[in-house]
C-alpha cells in the first residue's frame, strides 16, 4: 500500500481530577509529542483540563490518523473513556491508542474496551513512533513492534517487552509549539508550580504498593548533569519563574541533588520535588533552601519497622525520625506522606499510625501530613497478596476510574466510612495553610480547618457531616464535568 501523506498525531491528556485542583503540564505528552516531531510527524495537543471540548473538535478537524489518550488509575480513566466515545462517534476509523500507567498495567483489559484498539506497554516513545510508522506504510501485523499490545476482531496479541531507552538521547520537552502553549498553565498557577520537568525515570528502591517497581523494573536511568542544566536553563528562558520536578524519587543519590543544588542555585528559580528522607543533613538541607526550592514532599509510608520491611521501603522508623529532626529546621514547606488500610493492619496499627503523626507534628511543629488509604493497583507486588486477601478488582476498565485516593475499596477494612473521614479530617487539619487559604471560600475552609484539628485532638472521626458535605460536592463536580465536556 501506498504511504500517507497525512502524518498529524492528536495526543490528550484527560482530566484527572473530579476537583479544580492543581493543573500542571503534562509531560508525559509532551515527551511523546516532541520525539515524534523529530521524527517527522506533526503532533497536536489537547488537554482536558485547559481546554474546550470545541477545542477538541477543532484538533480532530486536522485530521490526525492516529489518536494517543494517557490515563493513570483513577477519575482520568472515566474522562478517557468519554473522550474515546465522542471520537469513536464522528472518526469512527481513527485508531485510538492508549498509554499511560494504567493500560500498561492492564493491557488486556483495556483492550476489551471498544474504545481502545491499541495500547502502549511501558516507555511510549520508540513504541508509539514504530506503530506510527506501520500505520503510515499500511501495514497490518504490528506483532513485531515490542512494547505493544493490539487486538484483532476478538483475539488480543501482547508483544515481547521493549527495552528501556537511553533519555539521555530525549529532545528537549518544551520547544516552540509546545512553549506556546504554557500560558494555557502559568494562569493557573497558585500554591504549586504547573510547569513540570524530569531530570530521571523510575526508582532503585522497590515498594511493593508503588507502579514504579512494575514501570521502571527498580532501574533508575538519570540525564546527565550537562543535558539537565542545558534543559532546566532553557525552561527558565521562557519566562518559567517555577518548576515542580516530576521523579518518582529526585536524584537516586547525595551526589545527584548536590549537584542539582548547583544547578537551580545558578538559575534562581523556585522549585518543588519529592526526594528520600535520608539522604539530608543539615549541610543539603541548607544548600536545598539556598538554592530556591520552596517545597519538599517525603513518601515515608508507615511508623514500623516491621511494616516499612513489609512495604520495601529501604527505610527505618530511625532513619525517619532523624531526617524530621533535621527538616524542622527548614525554612521551606515539607509535607510527610503516609499509608493505611494495607492487609493484615489491625485497629491498634491505625491507632500507632495516628501517635506516630502526632510525634511527627511535634518533633517538626510546621510540617503537612498527608494520610492516605491503600489501593491495590495491578502489577505491584502488593497487588497479588490483597487479591489472596479478598480483594475483587473491577472486572472492566471503567471499574478503575473510582480508585481515587479518597476513597477506600479493601474488604479486609471493616470501618471504610472511617478511613474515608480521616484522609479528608488529616487534610483540612494538617494541610490548610499552604493548600486551603488562599481559595474564595477561605474562612468556610478555616471553620473546616479548626473542627478537623478537634477531631484530630479528640480521635473522633464519627458522625462526619464534613465528609458527606466533601461527598455531595465530589457529585457535583463530576456532574458538572458531564454536562459540559460529555
């Protein structure tokens, strides 16, 4: 057959939030879209979230030959689907190839989807531009095309597993046609920044709950120091004053976030990234603070010994104690991630859960503490040890869109309501000041702020007209997303 001669590419990103939360660039499009600009093909973007659904229609009358949608597990996946069905309506030919953390972990399952006929396995760059290329030769048997699963009428055909790339051969993510498009971002910045960068992919440490360990294998592969000074100095040329690193764990060592101290000292942006706890010192501490990072967020998980071995955390209720010690002295905002609800934790573990952030809060008077319910995401390792526990996973992709971080979906949890309250109680308590206070409704949310700190005080997380208040706007929302984006 014949080659096209149309060779424009549609990439979305779905909404991912039922709230009008934080909006920040979506790199992982952006990384697609520009290596495929390099390699010939016209790519278009549409973010959901910025965006009109006119607007859509409006990239659709380019003429893409080829559509790519990426979703995670949660809401995104029910803003996927929606988008894929309009598209399936009017370019009912149009391939319709899905990416992303979710299809990757599910590739067969989302392929029973009708609005799915691809689905990229893992890294989408090499797989996307060889499926890209048998689309524009005509070809039809892509069973050579690695990191690729596609079906054909009813059978479904997973290929081998493609290898990891080398990123450091990765263009720059923000080149003219998408640097254009970053006020659509920077006018809804406010407490975070929206402009995202990546100085690595994947994590040496394996969680047996995070994606990350069946994404990225435990390797982690990190840009050299040259290529992410040239790109981070190329960001702040654009009028970028902010910049939220997007690393699983920020630098897989002390060397790497020295040197990126040096890095952000010499560009004098703000900055926010996630990096291990035990890596700082007082020393790296300050070199963090005099070097413009304004926000510090540490996934520390569990108050147990016995519980962070469980979770293969590579770290200890010490190592976690003495970085708090250290972080009380930051002059910058820190928030403590932490994770309840996983199988065989009993009524006395959550009650240890709620002392141990109580010790946090006074061993680091200012800090945010996140608490979090568990959910079994496929392909960890964890994953397999709650289904030998009860748990019964969706059996269509749709199932997965209600797996958002509110919410609770364990059996061997016997008070879900509860767990529920206390993710929104530990919210408005501990995370109003930075999150909260600057919203319209700041003194509705200071009267939330001190009932939550009550409760907190008083372990009485009953009786939560607050959480059936969150509920009814939660529906709101969603309903409000239906009848204006479909």
């Amino acid at each position: 057959m014949a080659e096209l001669k149309n060779k424009k590419i549609l990439l979305i990103f779905p909404d991912n939030s039922p709230f009008p939360y934080h909006i920040a660039t979506p790199l992982n499009i952006f990384c697609l879209g520009t290596y495929l600009n390099n390699q010939g093909y016209q790519v278009f973007y549409y973010d959901e979230r910025v965006e009109s659904l006119k607007q859509l229609y409006a990239r659709l009358e380019e003429k893409p030959f080829l559509v790519g949608l990426t979703t995670m597990t949660s809401h995104q996946i029910k803003r996927a689907i929606a988008i894929a069905a309009r598209i399936k309506k009017v370019f009912p030919r149009i391939p319709l190839v899905w990416g992303g953390v979710h299809p990757s972990m599910c590739p067969e399952q989302t392929l029973k989807s009708d609005w799915v006929d691809f689905v990229i396995i893992g890294e989408g760059e090499e797989t996307l531009l060889a499926l890209a290329d048998k689309l524009q030769e005509g070809i039809q048997d892509f069973s050579q095309i690695a990191g690729l699963a596609w079906k054909k009428g009813s059978a479904i055909h997973i290929n081998q597993q493609r290898e990891f790339m080398d990123i450091e051969t990765l263009p720059f993510p923000y080149p003219e046609q998408v640097a254009s498009r970053l006020a659509l971002y920077l006018k809804h910045e406010t407490t975070l920044p929206v402009v995202g960068y990546q100085l690595s992919r994947g994590c040496r440490f394996l969680c047996c709950f995070c994606y990350s360990t069946f994404f990225h294998k435990g390797i982690c592969r990190t840009k050299s120091k040259e290529k992410i000074k040239d790109e981070l100095t190329k960001i702040q040329g654009l009028g970028v004053k902010k910049i939220i690193f997007y690393d699983d764990s920020l630098g897989p060592d002390r060397q790497m976030l020295y040197a990126l101290t040096e890095i952000m000292g010499g560009l004098k942006m703000r900055w926010t990234a996630s990096p291990r706890l035990e890596f700082f010192d007082q020393d790296l501490l300050e070199r963090f603070q005099e070097s413009g990072c304004e926000h510090l967020c540490f996934g520390i998980e569990s108050f147990s010994d016995e519980r962070l071995g469980y979770l293969g955390k590579g770290l200890t209720r010490k190592q976690i104690l003495a970085g708090v010690k250290v972080m009380a002295q930051a002059q910058n905002r820190v928030t403590y991630l932490l994770m309840f609800g996983f199988p065989d934790e009993s009524v006395e573990d959550l009650k240890e859960m709620l002392d141990f952030v109580d010790e946090l809060r006074r061993l680091h008077k200012n800090a945010e503490v996140a608490l979090q319910p568990y959910a079994p995401f496929p392909g960890t390792p964890l994953y397999e040890q709650a289904v030998k526990n009860g748990f019964q996973p969706p059996l269509q992709l749709a199932g997965w869109s209600r797996f958002t971080m509110d919410d609770v979906h364990t059996p061997w949890v016997k008070n879900k309501a509860q767990l529920r309250n206390l993710y929104l109680i530990s919210f408005m308590a501990f995370r109003y000041d930075w999150l909260l206070s600057g919203f319209k409704l700041k003194y509705f949310y200071y009267l939330l702020h001190k009932i939550a700190l009550w409760r907190w005080k008083k372990r009485f997380f009953g009786f939560c007209v607050e959480s059936w208040l969150y509920r009814q706007y939660k529906r709101a929302w969603i309903i409000y997303q239906k009848i204006t984006k479909g």
